[in-house]
C-alpha cells in the first residue's frame, strides 16, 4: 500500500513521521553499507567539484557560470543516487519489481477462452 493511501493528510505530526519510519524499516540490516555509499559517494561528488570551483574562481566571468554548472551537475548525480539507492533497497525488500512485472503482465494478458477440441 503506497504511502498516499495509508496516509491523505500530510499536517499532523502522525503522517509526517510515517516517511521516516518507512526510510528506517527500508535500510534495517543493511544501516552501514547505506552510510559507506552515501559516504563514497559524497567523496566521489565533492573532491573534484571542490577542485573544479577552486579553478574556476580565478576566472572572472566565465568562472561563475562554470562554477554553477559544476555544482548542477554535482546536485544532479547525489539526486540521482538517491533515487537508485531507494529503487535498490525497496526491490531487495518488498521485492517490488518482481510484483510489479506481476502486475504489469497480468494486466496486460487478456484471458484465453480454452474450448474442448474433442
């Protein structure tokens, strides 16, 4: 059941800490190697980011707009391992791609009408 379901209002302190709890059951077990991927890949996002903002500060003009590209493109990589970090654990612990291809496919195969041949 999606959490838009169990919950419709989104106001009292109940239905705000329902998020976090469903956060905390998904990485239950695996708490250590969720720290050393976010971990890693922090270092991975901000080292050469640093790097590249420290160069480009020497340019005058052109220095600006590439410092924001860097960090765009810094924000966009951490946004995205988010997303395939929360579609990795919600597989391996509600199997939700194996029931949802259930799904997918049952909705898609009309039923066959078996007739006796004899």
């Amino acid at each position: 059941m999606a959490f838009r379901e169990v919950c419709s209002c989104h106001r009292d302190a109940e239905c705000r800490s329902r998020p976090f709890q469903y956060s905390f059951s998904l990485i239950q077990g695996a708490w250590w190697r969720t720290y050393a991927i976010f971990i890693a890949a922090g270092a991975i996002t901000n080292v050469p980011s640093f790097g590249l903002r420290f160069l480009w500060s020497f340019i005058p003009v052109l220095g600006t707009m590439l410092h924001g590209v860097t960090i765009s493109i810094g924000a966009a990589y951490w946004g995205l391992l988010h997303v395939l970090y929360y579609f990795d654990r919600r597989c391996r612990v509600e199997d939700f791609d194996i029931r949802f291809l259930a799904e997918q496919v049952s909705s898609e195969i009309p039923p066959v009408a078996v007739s006796d041949a004899s």
